[in-house]
C-alpha cells in the first residue's frame, strides 16, 4: 500500500525533527586543522564572525569554520567550533609543531585539510597525506579513540592550472581535481577507520560545469558567472568558500545544503544574492548525493524570502 505523498513528507520531517533535537542535546566538540584554505585567507570569510568560534592559535581567524558554524546553528544543532590553521603548510606540519595544542582536549570531530597539491616538494604525490593522516589519527585518539576523522578535498588552483609555472600547466582543471581527490580518497581508504571526504573540489568542477562559475578566472567572465577564486587565483572568493562550507556542512553532519534555504544569513551578510546561495548550495547537494553522503530530501526550513542577520551565540570558552 503506498504511503499518501503528504504524509510521507510529514513522517520524513518528524523523523528528521527528531534527529536535530537528539543531535543537539550536547554540544559536540569540533576541530578544524588545516591552513589558508580553511581560514579563508583573500575573502571577507577571513575574520567572519571569529566571536563565534575558538581560534587556538589566537590569529582572530572565523573562516570556514565560521561558516559551519553558523549553518549547524541555523539548523538547531549544538557545535562547539574551533580552529587550528597556519598558511602554507600541511598536515605534517600540524604533528610537528601544535601536538600540545591537537590534544588540549578530546574532540568529538576533526576535520582536516591540508597543503593544495598534496605535498609541497612533491605536488600531486599523495605519499604524505596518507602518512601524515595516519600519524594524525593516533594523536588524536590518543585523546578519544572514537573522534570523527573527516577529510577535505581541496580545489584546483587556476594559478598551478594557466600559468606556464604550475605544477599542472597544459593540463585540465578535471585533472588537478581528481589528482587531489584521489589522493584524499587514498588517504581515507588506508586510515583506520576515518569518516569521509569532504569533495569540494569536485563541487568546485560542478559549478564550473553547471556554467554557475568561470573556469578560467585569467579570461572574462559572463555577468551572471561568479569567480570562485580570489584575487590571486590560488585561494578561494566569498563564493568558493562558501560553497567548501556547505559541503563540509553536508558531509558532517549528512543534512542537505539546500535545508539551509536561499535565505540563509551567511550568504547575505557576505553580499550573495539569494540566487547564487541557491545555486551554490544546490551545487553541493547534487555533489554529495552523488557521493551517497546525504538523506535525499530537503527541509522547508522557513517561509521567509528575506534573508536575517545571523545569530549571535556567545563566544565558545
């Protein structure tokens, strides 16, 4: 017997009801550790509400984790966010010299990203990700033995892709993409135990392909096509990281981007229309149901066309 439409919609939005309130009975605990990419370092996203999240190296950065932040408490659910970020390095670097400060205390997840091809030296070997997130996880289970280790698949840099010195000159953004996915994917697959991939830089391709952003940024660009780039066509735009947020929204806590709706207050207070927040998040919810990392429905979260100012939680102890 098939279930009446409207009440199945009803059975799907209780059940999902019933997991917010369950999700947010206790504050989880989440740590971000990774570099510029993370930190948001050429866009507004920088120092974007840094009141709202715990920057352990004290540099006042909100970033990407700013953005998470944000998203899970529009959604009703209780993260404590923090954020250890330095400019230019991997994670390799993170275990020599901030162990102290990866165990000051045991996280529930930690997301981790880390240098944009790979290895500095050695651009495109995976060789060291998959070692180093290998040692990473044995630190810090060393502190919880049960903490969520999450991956972050980075975006192919235009500058490495365009210019006659890059590392990936006279090959395609596809490439660069499924280079560094593919090297995360490795470093997951050989890990013990970890969660998942965060694929923003397939996302990135998606809206690229989607004809929603430029795919060269050195070219000129049609008025409706966003720059995911910033200037130095390295780093990430307003819209870049925004879009990397959503998919590390999705993937941790496996509620679709688009529940968020095109009114959500981030994408406002960083001068995005509601047509580019839909499409961005519309973007990162096809990729992660690709990826099979999300529920396939979408919570009507508010009526609202008119976007809000965020929330303002207290600053995390």
């Amino acid at each position: 017997m098939r279930l009446n439409s409207k009440f199945h919609r009803f059975l799907i939005f209780i059940c999902i009801s019933m997991l917010l309130v369950f999700q947010s009975a206790k504050a989880e605990k989440i740590l971000f550790v990774g570099n510029s990419f993370t930190f948001g370092y050429g866009s507004e996203v920088q120092f974007y509400r840094a009141d709202t999240v715990n920057d352990l190296n004290h540099n006042g950065f909100g970033g990407v984790p700013a953005l998470f932040k944000s998203f899970t408490t529009k959604m009703g659910l209780t993260y404590d966010v923090a954020l250890e970020t330095e400019p230019g390095i991997g994670i390799d670097w993170h275990l020599k010299h901030k162990p102290e400060v990866l165990q000051q205390q045991a996280w529930d997840t930690v997301v981790l990203q880390s240098y944009s091809t790979l290895d500095i030296k050695h651009p495109g070997d995976p060789t060291l990700l998959v070692d180093s997130v290998k040692e990473m996880t044995q630190l810090l289970r060393q502190k919880n033995p049960h903490v969520q280790i999450d991956l972050v698949a980075t975006w192919p840099r235009a500058d490495l892709i365009y210019q006659a010195n890059g590392a990936w000159y006279g090959r395609s953004l596809e490439t660069m993409t499924q280079d560094i996915q593919t090297g995360y994917e490795k470093a997951l697959k050989e890990g013990s135990n970890l969660h998942a991939v965060a694929p923003v830089g397939l996302a990135w391709l998606k809206a690229i392909h989607d004809g929603i952003a430029v795919a060269n940024p050195y070219q000129a660009k049609s008025a409706e096509q966003i720059d995911l780039w910033t200037f130095d066509h390295y780093h990430a735009s307003n819209y870049g990281y925004y879009l990397e947020a959503l998919v590390i929204f999705g993937t941790i806590t496996g509620i679709d981007p688009q529940a968020l709706g095109e009114a959500e207050c981030s994408g406002d207070e960083l001068g995005m229309s509601r047509s580019q927040v839909k499409a961005l998040q519309k973007v990162a919810s096809e990729q992660l149901l690709k990826e099979g990392k999300l529920q396939q429905y979408v919570i009507a979260t508010s009526h609202s066309r008119l976007a809000t100012r965020c929330d303002a939680p207290a600053k995390p102890k």
